[in-house]
C-alpha cells in the first residue's frame, strides 16, 4: 500500500469521525429538549388506593381486614369482580354484605374501597323490571335509562313530619280487609309456616291493585315492589309470568 493511499484513507476517517461528532451534539440536544417537554407535560399524579383481604366468607357476609377508612354502606369491589356493602365497622374488620354469590369469594381475596356510598335507579323507569340488589336489569331486556339515583340507606322522616295513616289500603282479600285491614304507609307483617300461603297473599294483593292503577285518580294508584329473598331462579320466573299474564307487572318491580 503505497503512502498517498494510506493518506487518504485517513483523511477520509478524520471526515467521518467529525460528521458523528456533530451528529451526536445535534442528537443529544434533541433528545434534551424532548425529555424535558415530556416532563413538563407529564402526569405526575398517582392514585391510591385502599385494599383489605377476606378473613372469613360465610351466609353472604365477608370479614375484610385492612379497610380503616371504610365508611358505613360504603360500596367494595371483591377481586372476583362481585360488590359489597360495608355495614359492620369493628376496630379490627369490617362487616361486609356481599351481593351476589358468596361461593365466588374465598379467604384471602383482596378487597378495594370505590368511595361511593351504596345507592340504586330510582323512577318510573323500573316498572315491569327484574333487577338485582343494586337495580342492575337482570330480566334481559336491555338496560334501564333512569337517570335519577337514591341512596341505600334513607333515613326514615320523623314523627311529627310523618303523615297519619288514614287511607285504607284494599288488598282485594275479605278476610282481611274485613277483620285486620291495611293502611297506606303501614308495615304489616305476614306470619306463617312454610307452605301456609304467604306468598300467595302478597302476590293475590299485588295483582288485586290492577282495577286501581288502570283508573285516572292518581292517589289510588300503588307501586308495588316484589323483594324475592333466596328463592330460586324457576320461582321468581314463575312469579313473574303470572304477574305478566295478568298484566300486574306494569307497575311492579322484581328484585331478586
């Protein structure tokens, strides 16, 4: 290799180790400003959030360490994707109802806060309904448009702001709107054995409402609201199909 070649190759390096050298300064300054932008423009917030676990899972109701500041019928979301609603608030757990199937929970779940207080859709809109415990549709026809929601826990109006019963309320069976009859804003408590015909008086009252909600005066129409408590699937479908084929559920509501 004679000498002029050996020159020009190295001049041709200096060229080429120069080019990068000025290509580096331009890149890193580049790179500055853009991490600098992306800084600046970051989102530096973080959310928190509270978690317990499960000690124990029985009859619906869960034990959950670790939520101290876990507020009175505060909903929480299991890590099996279930809510709950915190009601017993013990120094060293929490009490928690668990709506839906206690069978999906076990021992050492984790458990998080939502912040949000427990409340259901409210309105007209839930007439002819089949929802779950937080008024979520159950009955497959589509979802409910209400756009007006309450809590779950109301505190009941006190005595003096309270009105008098003083509106009888027909029930549409003689025996009792004869001997013990109903009022309008009264708790009446249906008493007997199994199979003696509990559910039949409630159901025959709630169909009996009809000749009421089908006329004009508005203060004789009643809502009716079906609260089915560990029953089975096929029982609420048949208590539906006959509230629906006597065309009672136009102004029912079914929970279950």
């Amino acid at each position: 290799i004679c000498r002029n070649t050996l020159g020009a190759a190295f001049v041709a390096t200096r060229n080429i180790h120069a080019s990068k050298t000025c290509f580096q300064k331009t890149g890193t300054a580049e790179v500055s400003s853009i991490l600098e932008e992306r800084i600046l423009g970051a989102d530096t917030s973080a959310e928190l959030e509270e978690t317990g676990r499960v000690l124990s899972i029985g009859d619906g109701i869960a034990r959950v360490y670790g939520l101290r500041n876990v507020q009175a019928e505060e909903m929480v979301e299991f890590s099996s994707g279930l809510k709950g609603m915190s009601l017993n608030l013990e120094p060293d757990n929490v009490g928690v109802v668990v709506f839906g199937n206690d069978r999906l929970i076990k021992e050492g779940d984790v458990v998080k806060r939502t912040g949000a207080i427990v409340d259901v859709p409210v309105g007209e809109e839930l007439l002819g309904r089949v929802v779950d415990a937080l008024g979520n549709p159950i009955d497959g026809k589509g979802p409910i448009t209400s756009k007006t929601r309450r809590r779950v826990g109301l505190k009941a109006p006190g005595i003096i702001p309270r009105i008098s019963v003083r509106e009888p309320m027909q029930t549409g069976i003689k025996a009792v709107d004869s001997l013990v009859p109903i009022g309008r804003g009264q708790r009446e408590l249906i008493i007997g054995d199994r199979q003696t015909g509990k559910t039949s008086i409630a159901i025959d009252t709630i169909i009996n409402q009809k000749r009421f909600n089908d006329g004009t005066d508005e203060k004789k129409k009643l809502y009716c609201i079906y609260v089915a408590i560990g029953q089975k699937r096929s029982t609420v479908a048949q208590l539906v199909k006959r509230l629906t084929d006597t065309d009672a559920m136009k102004y029912t509501i079914v929970v279950s």
